[in-house]
C-alpha cells in the first residue's frame, strides 16, 4: 500500500493533543462547547494521574466558568460577551492544568533520578507534553524555545546509556539532568503557572507573557487541530473531463489547463489556506467528495465542513454553526444552482465565492475563473450502463431495481401528489433545478423560510456518501427510510430494499476509483498540464497567474515527492521543484529569457525521467 | 541500546509515548514468553519499534508464513533492545533473531552467532551509512565546519547513530581517540537518546549537527525533511541481520534462508511479508566478510576483540 503521500497525524501526547484542539476550538465562532468539554475531561484525566488536588481544583474551577450552562446547547445564540468571557477563562484554566501537568513530570524525572529507565520515562513524558505549546514557543519565544531545547537534550545526554552486552556504558550525571530540568521547570513555573492569564490577542496561544525574551507582535502561524484530515481517498476517485474522454491533446486546451492548476492551487487562497496547502482538489479530491477531510470544530462528520467559520476568513463568518456535506462536483454543468441551499444560480459566482470568502483569496484574475470554470465544465458523471439517455433503466438493471424504480415514479398523496421523480427528474439528469424545504433544515425559528435545500442530483452518487446538505444520512437506505418516516409513505422493508436497489443503480458508474494507489506518474503528468498553458497566459501577458502556476507546482512536486516508490529518484524531484522556483523568482525579476529558459529545462527534465517518477 | 528506526516505515512511531507505556515491563513480549515455548518451535525475537503489543500483531503474519514454509512452528516474540535479543539467545530461548550489525559482531564472539541474511534496503543495497545532518540553511557544508559546532549523536553505544559518524571525523583528523570529542573539535556533543532525537535537536536549532543513519531524516515529518541536507557521509555498512545461534540445524539454517531470501516486493504477497519485517525490500544470504568494514571500528571501542574473525568468511 502506497502511504508515503500521506500526511502522518503528529504524533501527541494526549494531553497535548486535546490542549491543542481545545486551544483551537475555544477561538471559533461559535464555540464548539461540546468539544471544548472532550477536551477538558482529558485534560482534566491526565491532571489527574499527576495532581489529584489540582485536577479537583481545575474540575470546580471550569464548573464555575461555565455556570449554569452547562457547555451551550445552542451555542450559536450566545452573546459575544458570554462567549468572549467563558472562552478567556475556559483557556486559561487548561493552559495552567497542562503547565501543572508538565511541572508535575519534570518534578517526578528530578525525584526518581537516578534510576536511568524511570527518569527517561519521566523525561519523555515532559517532553510530550510540552509539545502542548510547540506551536506557539518556537515563534513567539525563539530564544527560550532554544533553551528549553538544549536543557532537554542535555538532560538526555546525562542519563547516559546502560551499554550493549555489559559495554560501553555510561554513567548517569544526576546533578546535571536535574539542573537542566530544573531549568525548564523554572520556565514553565512562570509562564504556565498559577498565574498564568491570556494576552490581549484575541487569537487564543499560550504566550509565556513572563519570559523576558517574549516576542510581543510575533505571530505563531494557525494550524489545524489534531484530528484534522486533509488527506484523500485511495484509491483516487476516477475523474472523467470531457475532452480528454475524448481524446483531445490536452496541450490544445490551455484554459482548462489554467483552471486545472488552480483548482490545485493554495495560492489562489489566502491565509491561513495557502499556508495549509489547501485548495479545491482537497475537498473535492479530482472533482469529487473527498469523505475523510474534516476539521475537529468546523466539520460535524468526515466528508463536511462549515465554510463560513472564522478560521479560513474571519470577515465572513455568519456566526453559526452549519456545516456542510462536500458535494460531487461531478457532472456540475447540469447541476445549477449551486450551494447547497442553491444560493448562486451561477458557478462562476459559487466559485469566486469560495476562493474569496471561504478561503480569503484574493479578487480572482477573470482569466482564472475562467480557467476553473472550463476546466469544471469538463467534469462527467461516471458512465453508468443501466440508465438509457432519458434516464430510465436500461434492460440490465436487475428486478429489484425496476420495482424501485415504479415506487421513485410513484406520486404519493403525503408529498402532495409529487414522487420521487417530480425533484430528480429522470430524463434531466436527476435534478429539478429547484430548492426544496423538505424539512431537513432547522430554521432559525419555527415557520421561518430559511429552509430551503437544492435538490442534488443521483447520478455517481453510490460514491458520494454520507448524503443530505448536512451529510447526516450515512447510506442511500437511510435516506429512504428517512423520507417513508418523514412523510409517512407506509413503504414496506421490501419496497424500501428495491428503492434503494433502484438509486444505487442510478447512482452507479463503470470505475469508480482509479485501479492502483500509486498515482505520482499520474501527478506528474498533471504538473505538466498545468504548465501548457504557459504559453498561453505569456500571450496574456498574465505574469502573476504564471506565478502561481510556478509556485503550485513547486509546492505538488514537494508535497508529492515522498510518494517515490523509489527515492534514488528524490533528487529529480527536487530539481524540478527548483526549476520551478527559478522561473518564479525570474518572473518577479521581469527576466523573461530566464523565465523561459527555466520552463524549457522542466519541460526536458521531464520528458528525461518520467519513466521513473512513479 | 534502543532500537531506532533504520528505516522508517509508513508506520505510526511515537517513541515517547511507547518509551512511557513500556515502564515496568519485562524485555521480552509475546503470546506467552519465550522460555515456554517448546524445543521443537523455533523461537525469533523481532526487535520492537513501536508499541510491542502493535508489533506483536504485526508479526504474525510473518511468522505464518514462516510456519507455511519451514514446516516447523514458529514462535515469535519481541524484544526491546538488541542486547535482550542476544542474551535471550544466549540463554537457549531465542534460535533466530533480527539485529544490528554492532549486536550481531558482539553476539558472534561472545555467543557463536551466525549470520543468515542481510537486509536490502531501499536503494537496492544491503548496506547503508551514517550522515552528518545540518540544517539547510545552515551554511554548513562539510565536516570541517563544524569546528566549535555543538554535534548530537542518538546513543554512545550505536554503530550508525554515533561509531559511524563519528568516524567520519576520525578520517579527516579532525578527532582522535575514543573519548566523547567533547570540548575539542566540537564545542559539545549530546547523546540524544535516538535517531529522531538526534534529527530533532537538529531540525529545532538545538545543535548544529546530528550523526546518525542515512535513512533518519525519515523520521522527520514529510513537510520538514528538505529542511534538513547531509553534508558528510560515513563508509557503508551492512544492513540489519538475520542471525541465529550456534548449533541449530542446518536444515532449518538454509530453509529460513531460502524463505525469506525469496521474497519479491515487486509481488504484492510478498510485500505484504517485507512491509511486516521493517518494511525492508528484501533479504540476501550474509557472509562474515561483510561485516569487514564495520569490525575495525567495532574494535577500536572495544566492543570486539578479534576483528579479523570478520575479514574473511571461515568463521561462518
């Protein structure tokens, strides 16, 4: 199994980890509560282990913070105040139980010394826990960050070593290993202590406010919480684009090739996306739900996400928890309006939307959307044998399915004389064009009309679960069970079994996924897509989307390159990682032949190795 | 000695977290320990690199197919440090065991070890080297440099996270004798306890250099090994071995062999086996000569005393 593409969770000591998404979900809008609670009752359990009375005092503490409210079952109602306050206080309680935690090791590793197994323990454990704040001390307190290092290393260094086979050991330097300790528990004890009390940021970390080597105006860059998961489905998704199903040279389609890169790029995003490496494709893995991303406190299940969070683009933040289930973009063109409430009757406006304010881009280059719009209009559904052109079942669908298919026919009287069909009209592609308030939507108050949802098409939709906007139906069984109890249709266990065979059958497709897990050559190949339209956009004199077709490549290969069957080839990755770097760097300098002269050199570089680049 | 990663493999490894989970346990892990196994079983010790409950899982289909092929049972087990292999060895409760080239030297003069099999590692060898790490933007750029530098190494009792490295120094004079080349050419030296360590302090800033495997870099996450470059390489050493005590049959000696050196990772069942053995490439018979060029150092710190045992393959 090919792995090595993906990106490994950091590895963290629990109470690091839920320190760290704690940490992550008390700076959203609207606090995940019910997060943040997880998080404390690990925080607290491992207080706990190490100090019974301050695990007590943090437990009564958070208690008192939290009132009478017992954590916000609708937090998005709370006042900015009440948040504001809880959450402050909430932080600082858990920075100091994780500094109390962590003193509690260093005292534990000083106390146990000499015994050389136990202090290592006690010592690791110091270190995983002060990971805890690694995010943050490297760059708001280099300086000390350094030093803590060092005090740690050196304390590892003075265990010494018990030899191999009787030899070579190495005695322990007992007062040496405490005093580097003691150092690092001095730190702790100052800036993590009892006293310590959030800066004025209203971006949430653990600023050692007490270190005199403290950075004041610096910035730890925002990372995801622990949990979170940008990595994609394996086997890659099959993505069928229309003209080269069709076997059109794809050096002929340079604006496709434009949107292709972009749909691939972070740079077209602003911070903290662009830092993330994430782009369209992340979500929508070659045009299609990706159903492992999620973000602990923006996603309410694998595969969904709120875009209106104040993480990715604090400007647009509608204050509100609504995740939402990544949609298919499979076959998009026949798929208007588009949102899932079916808010942009155009994907030229969805799209900006999303690069502008979901992601905090830049205003797009018309040129570009442009590109992403042709190069989305390619996207096809998966062929699918048993459905004829006007979208009735073909003579190889199984009984079950043609059973299924009467009842989807069926008008039923509970939905005002409409079926199944009235919304995914068979013969247009399964979609209506319509919003529809089925009563999947809790309104901001009873009767309100903000319930609205696109109705989504069927087509490839077997490989689009969980369904629903919200993606609270895990199977397309549950979704048919959902609408015979909602609507009291009074199916039976059998009509429900050929309805669903019915949709499963709509929702098929010849090859779902790609037949192998090792797709750099593929990548690569696309990396050189990107760069046909080079040409293409010099004619347009666009040097900045040549740049961000530079920089996207650079950063693929970089990203890709670990997914090598073979790493004696690395260093041809990373040279034409850095051609591309070159021809960035000769683009800001307005040095055209340089520019041209390093495209050239990636292009042949290329062609030399792209045998062996799988 | 821990064991560390030679090459990491697309597997979770926490050693904090395993290093505090295994406080209190016995060396030796299994199903049941290995001195109750039964004389008819062979018993291998695999060397933990992760939790060893996860290794233990890990094992079994190694040691199914191990069982499918020699036709004896085959009971594996697994230790925390190569020095509990060998004295599991030692002891009679271990036949076959998974070690390093510095073990394997030791086990061979002390105990009679032999060698079986040598590990092919991912550039198509199997051998492998030490690195002299430094941070990209360093400056740094050869072992010279490094004068008046702080240098970290994984463990003072390791070939290729300190005897390795270390001997680059040796050969350009640049240090001399077997002490800890503290206050001399570097400024000072740190035994970090591990490869990643050791590639961490780098990584952070907290020294300057690191000595260890080639391959440690690996240990780094993806997103932060271009920002780690080699600038000194040691000589080749033979990878991790196969070895196994004196006197067990030969019969069972070349079936073994035969076994593992037969796997292909280019066929899919047989990777499944090789991604289950420190996700190695495959095996190749070893030879006493092999060790030649690792035995001289070995020596010089006195963890063997005949090193011309290893110059040529009679002893075998």
């Amino acid at each position: 199994m090919a792995t090595a593409h993906i990106i490994p969770p950091e590895e963290l000591h629990p109470v690091a980890e839920a320190y760290r998404r704690c940490t992550f979900a008390l700076n959203l809008n609207p606090v995940p509560w019910e997060l943040v609670r997880q998080d404390v009752e690990s925080i607290e359990h491992w207080l706990r282990t190490a100090d019974a009375d301050a695990a007590d005092r943090f437990d009564s503490d958070y208690l008192a913070v939290l009132g009478n409210d017992d954590g916000g079952e609708d937090s998005s109602v709370e006042a900015p105040s009440t948040r504001e306050r809880k959450r402050r206080a909430v932080f600082e309680l858990c920075t100091r139980a994780v500094g109390r935690a962590l003193l509690t090791a260093l005292e534990e590793a000083i106390r146990v010394a000499p015994d050389r197994e136990l202090a290592r323990n006690h010592l690791n454990l110091s270190q995983a826990v002060l990971a805890a704040f690694a995010d943050t001390l490297p760059y708001v307190d280099p300086e000390a960050y350094r030093i803590l290092g060092k005090a740690f290393l050196s304390a590892s260094d003075a265990i010494g070593s018990d030899g191999l086979m009787n030899h070579g050991g190495v005695s322990f330097d007992v007062p040496r290993f405490r005093s580097n300790l003691q150092t690092v528990a001095a730190y702790i004890r100052a800036n993590f202590g009892d006293d310590f009390a959030a800066g004025p940021d209203a971006w949430l970390s653990p600023r050692p406010l007490a270190s005199p080597t403290h950075r004041v105006r610096a910035v730890a860059p925002r990372r995801l919480p622990p949990g979170a998961n940008l990595n994609k489905q394996l086997p890659r998704p099959r993505q069928i684009l229309n003209m080269a199903a069709r076997g059109v040279d794809e050096s002929q389609t340079p604006l496709i090739a434009l949107g292709d890169m972009a749909f691939d790029s972070a740079f077209i995003f602003g911070e903290p996306a662009r830092s993330l490496a994430m782009s369209c494709n992340t979500c929508h893995n070659k045009g299609v739900t990706n159903p492992n991303f999620v973000v602990p406190g923006l996603s309410s299940r694998p595969g969904g996400m709120d875009v209106s969070n104040n993480f990715f683009t604090g400007h647009a933040n509608n204050g509100h928890f609504d995740p939402l289930d990544i949609p298919d973009l499979r076959g998009i063109r026949f798929t208007a309006p588009y949102g899932r409430n079916g808010r942009f009757s155009s994907l030229r406006e969805f799209v900006r939307n999303v690069i502008v304010n979901e992601f905090n881009g830049p205003e797009p280059d018309p040129i570009l959307l442009d590109g992403i719009i042709a190069y989305m209009n390619e996207f096809d559904f998966l062929p699918n044998p048993h459905l004829n052109a006007d979208g009735t079942l073909a003579a190889s669908a199984s009984d079950a399915a043609r059973r299924g298919e009467a009842i989807f026919r069926r008008p039923f009287p509970q939905m005002a004389d409409r079926s199944c069909a009235t919304c995914h009209v068979p013969s247009a592609n399964f979609v209506d064009h319509q919003r529809h308030d089925l009563g999947t939507v809790n309104g901001h108050e009873p009767y309100s009309m903000d319930r609205a949802m696109d109705t989504p098409t069927l087509l490839s939709s077997a490989y689009t679960a969980p369904y629903f906007h919200d993606g609270s139906q895990p199977t397309l069984r549950s979704v048919n069970e959902w609408f015979n109890t909602t609507f009291g249709l009074g199916l039976t266990e059998h009509d429900l079994s050929d309805l669903t065979a019915y949709v499963r059958t709509v929702g098929d497709g010849i090859d779902a996924y790609e037949d192998s897990v090792y797709y750099l050559d593929a990548e690569m190949e696309e990396f050189s897509f990107f760069l046909s339209a080079f040409e293409f956009l010099a004619e347009k004199n666009k040097p900045e989307l040549m740049n961000a077709t530079f920089q996207t490549i650079a950063l693929e290969i970089r990203n890709h390159k670990w997914e090598l069957q073979d790493y004696a080839h690395l260093p041809t990755m990373d040279a034409l990682a850095e051609l591309m770097d070159e021809a960035y760097e000769a683009n800001q300098l307005g040095d055209w032949d340089r520019v041209v002269g390093s495209v050239e050199a990636y292009r042949r570089l290329y062609a030399a190795n792209m045998e062996d680049l799988k | 000695m821990k064991f560390k990663i030679l090459w990491a493999r697309p597997i979770a490894v926490c050693f904090v977290v395993c290093l505090v989970g295994l406080a209190g346990h016995s060396p030796a892990w299994g199903a049941s320990a290995p001195d109750q196994a039964t004389a008819e079983q062979l018993k291998i010790a695999f060397i933990s690199y992760a939790n060893p409950q996860q290794v233990i899982e890990d094992i079994k289909p190694v040691v199914a197919y191990l069982e499918g092929r020699l036709r004896v049972p085959v009971k594996g087990f697994v230790t925390l440090d190569y020095g509990s292999s060998v004295e599991s060895m030692r002891n009679g409760h271990t036949d076959v065991a998974f070690v390093d080239p510095l073990a394997f030297m030791m086990a061979h003069e002390q105990i009679g070890a032999i060698p079986l099999l040598l590990e092919v590692y991912p550039e198509g060898k199997p051998t492998y080297h030490s690195n002299v790490w430094v941070r990209r933007d360093s400056g740094l750029t050869k072992a010279e440099d490094l004068a008046g530098k702080t240098m970290a190494f994984a463990d003072p009792v390791d070939m290729s996270g300190y005897l390795l490295p270390r001997d680059i120094f040796e050969r350009k004079s640049l240090i001399d004798g077997v002490d800890r080349p503290d206050g001399g050419f570097f400024s000072r030296v740190y035994f970090a306890g591990g490869d990643e360590q050791a590639m961490r302090a780098v990584f952070n800033g907290f020294v300057d250099a690191a000595g260890v495997s080639q391959y440690a870099y690996l240990l780094l996450r993806p997103e932060e090994r271009d920002q780690v470059i080699p600038i000194a390489q040691s000589i080749e050493s033979p990878s991790h071995l196969v070895m196994c005590r004196p006197g067990l049959s030969d019969d069972i000696q070349r079936k073994l062999t035969q076994s593992l050196a037969r796997l292909d990772i280019s066929r899919e069942e047989d990777k499944k086996i090789l991604d289950k053995l420190y996700g190695v490439r495959g095996f190749v018979e070893a030879k006493m000569s092999d060790f030649s060029s690792v035995a001289p150092i070995a020596a010089r710190y006195g963890f063997i005393k005949h090193p011309a045992t290893f110059m040529s393959d009679a002893g075998k």
